[in-house]
C-alpha cells in the first residue's frame, strides 16, 4: 500500500466527518473515492457554492492517476 499525503481538502473532510483513511480496498474503496464521493455530494450545497462538478471529477482522475503512478514506484 502506498502512502501519499493528503491534500487540504481531504484532511479538511476526513477529520470533520471522521473518516477513517484506511477504508478496506478489497471491496473497491479508497479514502479517496469515498472523500471524493462526499465532495460530489456537496457540490450543490451552499459550501461548494458555484463550485463545477467538472473540476471535481477532474480533481478526482488526477489523484488516481498519481496514486497508479505511486504504486508503480513502489513496485520498482
């Protein structure tokens, strides 16, 4: 497993909703996914206010292009 630091955004949402970041991977889930899940949520919200959902799933296929670039480092 590859440890990669959070961003603001995900510290920010995991210590208000006190997520645990270590969701069972097995089953399809990452912290990511679910934090991501969360923010799509309130995207519509008064707290993502003007906020486009492009930039979330953007944001979101970033992170997983990182994370697979991570784990393949670690492979080497």
């Amino acid at each position: 497993l590859v440890s990669v630091p959070l961003t603001g955004l995900e510290r920010m949402l995991s210590s208000s909703l006190n997520m645990d970041l270590s969701l069972p991977t097995s089953k399809g889930f990452t912290s990511l996914t679910a934090i991501i899940s969360v923010v799509a949520e309130l995207a519509g919200t008064s707290l993502f206010h003007g906020m486009c959902p492009h930039s979330v799933l953007a944001y979101e296929k970033a992170s997983a292009k990182f994370r697979t670039k991570m784990a393949e480092k670690s492979r080497q």
